[in-house]
C-alpha cells in the first residue's frame, strides 16, 4: 500500500500541467500521427522513446506485421510490471492541418489535435515513468500506435508478446479529470440479411434487405439495454 501511495503522489505531481514539458509536448502534437498513416504514427513514437532513454526509462519497442511499432516503457527491466499505463499516440485526422499546432487558451489551456485524446495524457504519463526512475516501484506504459481505429495492437502486446500487468491497469485517455472503474468492453456482431430487390416507387414489391438490418439492431439494442 505504501508503494502505491507513493506512486500516485508521484503521479499527481507529473501529471500537473505546470510539470509537462511543453517543448516535447508541443513537438509530439506537431507529428501528425493519424492511425492510418504508420509512417508517421511510429515517428511519434521513436520520438518519445528518445525522449525516455535520455531520462533513464527503459524502452522496447515491438514490431507488428504492417510495420507498426508499440512502444512498451518501464522503470524497471521486464515484461511485467504491477501498474500498466496504456495510451495512444495516434489521432483522428483534423479539419485542417493547423490543428496539429498548439494553441495556448490562457492559464494552463491549450487546444490542439490529440491534446485530449491522448497525447497530453501520454505526455503526463512519461513525466510520471521519468520521475519514478530509480524508485521501488513495478510500472510500465504501452504506448498504442491504433486506438482510433480499434486498439488490436494493445490486444497483441499482451496476448502475443507476454506484456501483461500484475496488479492495475490505468487508462488515462479522455476521461477529463474523472476516474472510472469499470470496463465497457466491446461487441462485434454480423448481421446478414437477404431480400428482393425493386423500385423505391414500389416498396410492397420489394423485400427489403436493409430494413431487416435495422430492426435487427433494435432488437440487438433492447437485449443490450435491458442486461446493462
């Protein structure tokens, strides 16, 4: 208990917008990582393994099939770690490609792709692993390079490459402050459906493929209502 204490006082501390490091905060926000693009995505992420080494951090980087690189950071030497940071290095793409520019909002504001979700989270979870270097605690960070578009590859660090945490994982992505506790999860579901194709001048002579999706969803959503 008293380990874990002393890390989230360390935490609390890091993740304070005055103790960001503004300069690599505003130079990783500027790579514009969209998921789609793995050349840029895995340049976000050598960029902030540099920035690791140099403070003492411990970094491995893994290799997926399409090329895109996962960085796993620790205090410690390993594969597992007590408490397990995961967040995500890759955004949505902008309106506009200023919106990879830093805009200050007065007082500790700014706006920017990803400063949300999550590269200001990210960026409050490497003070944090940089200022627990040498402490005697178990943490490590998986730095996800697709959690816009599904996440697997977090999926795979643990599954496939033995990445899996002892005690806690902490998810510190787009929460704004709030702690939840809980696991939404997901559910895949295909639905296939066939029909009679017509003219929309005539719909009682169709059999409508479409249609049947929809009422299929909403009965899909009353069961899921009803259970949660």
């Amino acid at each position: 208990m008293k380990k874990l204490l002393a890390f989230a006082a360390v935490s609390a501390v890091a993740l304070s917008a005055h103790a960001l490091d503004m300069d690599f905060f505003e130079k990783l926000v500027a790579i514009p990582s969209v998921s789609a693009n793995i050349k840029e995505v895995n340049k976000a992420t050598r960029f902030v393994q540099d920035y690791l080494v140099k403070r003492g951090v411990l970094c491995t980087i893994e290799t997926m099939d399409d090329g895109r690189e996962v960085l796993y950071a620790a205090v410690t030497p390993g594969k597992r770690h007590d408490f397990v940071f995961a967040v995500h290095l890759d955004v949505v793409a902008p309106g506009k490609p200023s919106h990879f520019t830093i805009e200050r909002k007065g007082g500790d504001r700014v706006e920017g792709r990803g400063v949300g979700d999550c590269k200001g989270n990210a960026v409050g979870v490497i003070e944090t692993l940089c200022e627990l270097v040498g402490k005697d605690v178990s943490v490590g960070c998986i730095f996800g390079p697709d959690e816009e578009i599904g996440g697997l590859a977090t999926k795979w660090m643990v599954e496939q490459k033995g990445y899996v945490p002892g005690k806690m994982v902490i998810v510190p992505d787009a929460g704004y402050g709030r702690i939840c506790y809980a696991h939404k999860g997901q559910t895949f579901i295909r639905i296939k459906a066939t029909g009679r194709s017509g003219h929309s001048s005539r719909p009682w002579n169709c059999d409508d493929s479409i249609t049947k999706v929809m009422q299929a969803y909403v009965k899909i959503r009353e069961i899921w209502d009803r259970r949660h």
